[in-house]
C-alpha cells in the first residue's frame, strides 16, 4: 500500500498506515486516538470517512460470543482477586 494518500479530510500526506481499512498518516492516526480519547470518535470517524459507528450492527451471534468473552473475563479477574485476597489474609 505504498503511495496512498491520508484520506482524512483535506490532508494530502503519504499514508503511513491504515486505520480500519482506510489509509492514514501518523500525525492523523494520533490525531485520531486524541479524539477518541476525549469522546469525539463519531466526529474523528467522519474525517477519515468511516460511517458512524451506530450503524454498524453487530449481528446477535457475535453480540453473544462477546459477553460470553466478557464474563470469561470477568471470572479470570475475580479468581485472580480471590487468590491476592488469600495472599493477604494468610503470609
Ligand atoms: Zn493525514
């Protein structure tokens, strides 16, 4: 993908990287991951061309395997608490 241009709004750099399939230049990358950060994604995503990530749906299936990653997760962490627990209690 050499020679692609940033395709975010008005910039003209040589596109270092791509962000969700869209070309990207390392100062709009970061610009990006700033914007993110402070919850101006939808607004960050329209610069680079992406559609809103509302319409994205996510079908049901996947929605499924995520909360059941989620909950794995989620009894990884609390048996790791349970043993630091144990740990404390008992030198
Ligand atoms: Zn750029």
């Amino acid at each position: 993908m050499s020679g692609d241009r940033c395709e975010w709004k008005r910039c003209r750099a040589e596109a270092d990287m791509s962000y969700l399939g869209r070309a990207i230049c390392k100062s709009h990358f970061s610009r990006m991951c700033e914007m993110q950060d402070v919850g101006r994604e939808e607004e960050a995503r329209k610069l680079i061309g992406l559609p809103p990530r509302t319409t994205t749906q996510i079908p049901p299936e996947v929605g499924r395997l995520i909360d059941e990653l989620r909950m794995d997760q989620d009894r990884k962490n609390s048996a790791h608490q349970a043993r630091s627990d144990r740990v404390v209690q008992d030198p």
